[in-house]
C-alpha cells in the first residue's frame, strides 16, 4: 500500500484570557476590542488557557509528488565554453 500526503489547511480559535486596567466594564471590552487579531508571538497581555483550542479544517488537499524534468546533456564541443 502506498500511502499518500496530504496538506491540511486550518484556521483556529486559541483562548486566552487578559488583564486590562479599566474603570468600567464598557471601557474593558473596548480594550479587549482592539486586541482581537494577534499574531504568534507577539507581545500582549494575554495568557494562553491550557488545552484550550479548537480548529477548523478549510482544506484538505492530496500533495501532488514534484515532476521531474529530464533536462538533455549537452555535447560537448571542445572549446566551446573557453
């Protein structure tokens, strides 16, 4: 049996929880509003939950294997490349 690789495309949810100095409730969650997208690594307050993510699959594809392309020797002509 041969096996077969495929690419799997996922976006997910990570939660995480947030410190925010704020004197209402209304200014927290605006606080909170401006940090929504983040990238890894970045730094912020927030602070990872243990185990808690969850994905979901946009794609998955079967990996097509690279074509090999037979490139022709050339001759060789004493001189040529002097």
């Amino acid at each position: 049996m041969t096996k077969k690789t495929y690419n799997v495309e996922a976006k997910g949810v990570i939660r995480l929880w947030m410190d925010v100095e704020a004197s209402s409730q209304e200014e927290a969650e605006a606080l909170a509003e401006k940090c929504t997208e983040r990238m890894y690594g970045e730094p912020g307050p927030w602070q990872p939950l243990a185990d808690g993510y969850t994905l979901e699959i946009t794609s998955v594809r079967e990996e097509t294997p690279p074509k090999l392309i037979q490139i022709p020797k050339r001759d060789f002509i004493p001189g040529w490349d002097d």
